[in-house]
C-alpha cells in the first residue's frame, strides 16, 4: 500500500473513473454491506478539509445502508474491473450478494468500518460529515432530464481521511464453507 496525497491524484482518479466505466462506493452498517458503481464524484475542499462527494438516489440498495453509515470507500480500479462495474452498476444489493455474485473480495480499511475492494486501484476512506438531499427546484431546468423519474440524489460529504493506492490484489483467505 501507498499513501497518496489525495489532491494530486485528482486527474488520475478522474481519468479512470470516466475512461474504465467508473468506481465502486463501497458502503457498510451494522452486518449490512453492499457496493455499487458510481459515475459521479467529486474532491475538493470543504470546511478547510480535503472533502469528497458521492451521490446516491433514493431508489438504491445502498442508499438504505449509507443513511445509516458514519463513513463510506471508493476505490477505483486501474486495472480494468470493466465486467465487474459493469455488474455492480446493473445488479441490486436488495436480491443478491453482489460480492460473491462477480467475486469481489473485500479487504479492511486502514480508518473506516467500511472495507475497500480488494483490487490494483486509488481507494478512498471518507468520514460522512455531511448530507443534502437534492431539491427538485433548486436544479436548473437544463439538467432536469436527468431526473425522469424525479428520483433525486442525496449528496453524502466524506472527509477523505486516508487515501492510496494498492498496486496489486491482497491474498484473501477464502472461507472452506
Ligand atoms: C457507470 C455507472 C455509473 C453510475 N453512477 C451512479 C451514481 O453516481 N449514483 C447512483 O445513485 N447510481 C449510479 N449508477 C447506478 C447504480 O450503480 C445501479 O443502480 C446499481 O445497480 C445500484 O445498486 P444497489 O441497488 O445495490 O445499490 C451508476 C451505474 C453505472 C453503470
């Protein structure tokens, strides 16, 4: 593992987030873990923090769990993980393991409850500090196509308090049940 300074990664993260067909937002409370892929996010500073933001609709399995959550991972796959985005951007937490469904492995995270994916990638642990549901009327008309169903997101603020890169898989002992 290699600490990276989370600001200097930005267009890296970015790049492959747009080019690799996005990030998984991992996502834990309580026994309850799930991850998804997400397409938006963003890195800046907030409250003179090193903030990142992640947006979930209401309609997600994961939205169930991060509203109970006090942190949540993104980790970011440089390597490829197109088919297992791929699945975790179609597939619902609500009726499957989406872990054993493609396989993923989950490794702890060095500060969050929440685990990252186990992975060659950027991964980010993020403190939740704050949240915002959207308001339909405060979208300019414009962007409202995005919103066919009226199911808007909720941004969650996580405070990035550890972020690096794992350059290859780690060993995960496979339980023999
Ligand atoms: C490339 C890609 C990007 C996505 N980005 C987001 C996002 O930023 N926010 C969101 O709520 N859903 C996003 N989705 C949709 C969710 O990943 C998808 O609905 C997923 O099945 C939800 O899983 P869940 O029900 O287990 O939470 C994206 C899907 C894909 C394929």
């Amino acid at each position: 593992m290699q600490l990276l300074d989370c600001m200097e990664v930005i267009p890296e993260a970015m790049a492959q987030i747009r080019s690799n067909g996005g990030a998984f937002l991992t996502v834990s409370a309580g026994d309850d873990i799930n991850t998804m892929t997400i397409g938006w996010a963003t890195i800046g500073f907030v409250w003179g923090r090193q903030i990142m933001c992640v947006l979930v609709r209401k309609t997600r399995h994961t939205y169930g769990i991060i509203e109970r959550s006090r942190d949540f991972t993104v980790s970011i796959p440089l390597t490829g993980m197109r088919k297992e985005l791929e699945y975790c951007g179609t597939k619902s937490g609500k009726s499957q393991n989406k872990f054993t469904g493609c396989g993923l492995d989950l490794i702890p995270s060095v500060k969050a409850h929440t685990p990252v994916i186990n992975c060659v990638g950027i991964h980010y642990e993020c403190k939740i500090v704050y949240k915002s549901a959207m308001e339909a009327g405060g979208l300019i008309e414009e962007y409202q196509h995005l919103y066919p169903l009226k199911d808007y997101h909720t941004i969650y603020y996580g405070e990035i308090m550890q972020c690096y890169s794992t350059m290859e898989e780690i060993k995960v002992e496979k339980s023999k049940s």
